[in-house]
C-alpha cells in the first residue's frame, strides 16, 4: 500500500481515510490532534524548547517562539474545543456550530476531513525539511 518515499504525513492522510464511518468524525478528531501534539513535540524539542504537559501549553509555545502563526494557533485550539466536547459526550456528532469559525473551504460538517487533513498538512508544510529530516523516509509496508 505504501512506497519507501512516502513520508509519515502521507502515510497518516492514507490512514485517516480508510477510517469507518461510525464515530469517524471523533476517531478523526483523536487522529488529528494527536498527530498535532507528535509534529508540536518535534518542534519544541528540534528548537531547545522547554515542552509542556498538554497540547494547549505546546501549541502556545509554538506560536509564542513564532513556529505557528495566529491563524493556525487558533485553529488548532478550535479543533481542541471540539476535541474536548467529543471527549465528553457519549453520543458526538459534530455540528453546523463547531466549524462555522474555519476557512469558508472547510466551513461545512461534510467537510471535517479535509478540514483534519489540512490542518496537519499546513503544520507540516510549515517546517517540511525539518521533519523531514526528523522523521526520515518510512520502511515499506
């Protein structure tokens, strides 16, 4: 299914899609913001700075040592609101209202996926060489 060239980024987007589609917007959220914290992690570490427990004070850091911009920062703490309300309520559908504050592209429920997507994809087109040195080309599936 993969080739030796794919990347992790790859890799992950290949694997999201293949997600059922009972629960598929929280396991997204899950995904998601987990492959954020793992890419937050790399920064902070690959720049000398200090980490934090939870994926708030990481995010923050990154945009105060302007690894992230604002936009993006406020993105990802939109996703980690969501996140926090499907971690909490046993039967989650995500609403009109979650995802009314995202780029007009991804603006609509039927888009979360690409909204998820493009949400990893812009952190790590952001600093591409430098996990691309980190996480190095993947062994073949």
């Amino acid at each position: 299914m993969f080739k030796e060239s794919d990347t992790s980024f790859i890799r992950w987007v290949t694997e999201t899609s293949l997600l059922p589609s009972r629960e598929r917007d929280r396991i997204l959220l899950i995904l998601t913001l987990s492959y954020i914290e793992l890419l937050a992690n790399c920064l902070l570490k690959e720049n000398g700075i200090g980490g934090s427990s939870n994926l708030k004070g990481k995010v923050d850091k990154l945009l105060h040592h302007n690894l992230i911009d604002t936009e993006l920062h406020q993105l990802i703490q939109s996703f980690r609101e969501i996140r926090n309300r499907a971690a909490h309520e046993p039967f989650f559908r995500l609403k009109q209202s979650d995802v009314a504050n995202f780029p007009s592209y991804w603006s609509k429920p039927e888009y979360f996926e690409h909204a998820c997507k493009g949400l990893c994809g812009s952190l790590w087109n952001r600093h591409a060489a430098l996990f691309d040195r980190v996480f190095g080309t993947l062994p073949g599936a």
